[in-house]
C-alpha cells in the first residue's frame, strides 16, 4: 500500500519535470529546423558574422553533437562517427572533406528524428539514471549527472548556436 | 506515516531537479559575466555582427529580462522598470536614452545577486507554482507552465545571447 502511494506521488512529478525538459529541447531543434529551412545553401554558406563559423559548419557541428547523444544517454551507437574530426575536433575551413550541404540538412533531420525516438520511449526512471561519460562512483555522489541533465545541456547549446545563426537572416 | 513517507520520497526528487535547473541558470550567468567582465567598455559599444545588436543593447537586454524574473517570480517589483522601453520594447540605436555601460555593468551584478537570493530562498514546492503570467485556470491544465520552467526558458535566452555575444571578443 505504501509502495504504491509512492509511485503515486513522486511518478507525477518526475514526469512534469521530464515534460519540461523536452518541451524546452522540442523548442530549440523546431526553432534551428525552421531557421535551417528558412535559409538558402548560399546562405548557409556563408559566415555568421566576419571571421566567426559558416552555417555549414554549425549545421554539421549541431549534427555532430546531437549524434553523439545517442550513444551517450545510451541508446545506440552514432550514425555518422565521420562527422565527428570534421565538426568536433576540428575548427571551420579545416580543409577535411565534409558532406555537401544537402546531406548534412538530411543528418539533422534523420538524426533528431531518431532521438525524437528514442526520447519518446525512455522510461521516466531512466532520465534519472547515470549517462554514459560519468563513473558509477562519481554519479553515487553526484545524483545530478543523471540523462536528464544531459539534455539540459544540450538545449543550451543548441540555444547558443542558434543566436548566431540567426545572423545569416537578412534583416527585415 | 504514509504522510511523512510521501514527503521523504517526494522531496529528494524536486529538489533534485531545482538543483539540475539552477546549476544550468547559474552556468549561463556566470559565462555571460565572465565575458562582460572581460570586454572593454569600447568592445561592448561595438556591434555583435554588422548591422547587429550591439553589445551595450544586449547587456541592457538581458539586465531588462532578468530584472522582469523577479515580478514573474513573485518575488519583487522590478528595479529598474525604466529599462523595459529602451531595452524589451525598443529596437538597438533607437534614440532613446539609455544608462553608460559602466551603469549597465553595476546592474547586471546587483540584479543577479539579487535573484540569486530569492532563487536560494525559494522553497522546493515553491518552484512548481504557477508563475505570474498564467492564469490560475491555465495553470490547472498545464501544471509544466511554473516557475521553474520560467528558470528552464531563460537560461536558454541566456545562451542563445551568449552566443551573439562571444563574437565581440577577438579571436585567438
């Protein structure tokens, strides 16, 4: 009677804070996609402001992070480990080959939709569960380094990039 | 009992959201301060991009919104309402007068130390209270649009402005 009781209680809430947290993520990538639509590859093209990343190479290095999600919150294992030298490891104009544009729009699209997924099947327990890049010892101490937390982190990030993004709009 | 073991169960879980949901804020505050701190005022006068928000706009802008947190919040009336016209509801270069960038500077420490101590001082049920720009009968069907969610919303303004911002440092 008890356990049930419990589950009762505290399911509700972990569920609100869940709905919040990917609500808050949901926003960001509808935001980027619109944005990502909304531009020309001429426009992608082009520098965010003078000196400072292309689109291209946002657009990859968002593809990039959003894949190694996967294997992080422990889904499956990345779609395109490729990107990773490219986009993650290596600064704009690095001179590596990189997919055209078209394919990279495809990435973000394939590849939130499977997070989407995935995302949509996590159990509200397993949000609180450890993510693959913290020891079991320090997530013992450190109950906040849980999956959940990861994709606090990422919002934000999709957040910072989209602010400069957003420079290759021309201004109305 | 079956009271005191709800709470017992309950309460870790909230607060261990709040903490998650706060460390983010506090991360985002703390970047931008970092970066405020170490552009000269003649840096911060540029703009972010051409023909974009200067940096002076967007740290009266982010003083306006976090100054708006605190009536949101419940906590206080806003210190500076004077802010909202030239900063919320004005574009950049719009005429109007506007505080020096070392007053802007004072603002922006005082008005986060300032929400700092109420976020501190807010009791964990506290933060899934309905904020202030929702009705009660909305509230009772969506339950997620609480104060903590205002927290979730605004970090990512933070980084999204953060991100426009960190273009007015020289590249390495």
């Amino acid at each position: 009677m008890n356990d049930v009781a419990l589950t009762t209680e505290t399911q509700p809430v972990k569920e609100l804070f869940i709905k919040m947290t990917v609500d808050a993520w949901n926003t960001q990538v509808t935001r980027l996609t619109k944005l990502f639509d909304a531009l020309s590859d001429e426009q992608l093209a082009t520098q965010t402001a003078p000196d400072r990343n292309t689109g291209i190479y946002l657009l990859g290095h968002l593809v990039a992070v959003t894949d190694g999600m996967l294997p992080l919150l422990g889904y499956a294992e990345k779609i395109h480990p490729e990107l990773e030298k490219p986009f993650l490891t290596s600064p704009d104009r690095s001179g590596l080959e990189i997919p055209t544009v078209q394919e990279l729009r495809k990435y973000w699209t394939a590849i939130n939709a499977k997070l989407s997924e995935h995302i949509a099947a996590t159990a509200p327990d397993e949000w609180f569960t450890k993510h693959n890049s913290v020891s079991a010892e320090d997530f013992a101490k450190e109950p906040h380094r849980n999956k959940l937390n990861i994709l606090i982190n990422r919002t934000n990030h999709n957040s910072y990039h989209l602010g400069q993004l957003i420079y290759l709009k021309p201004k109305q």
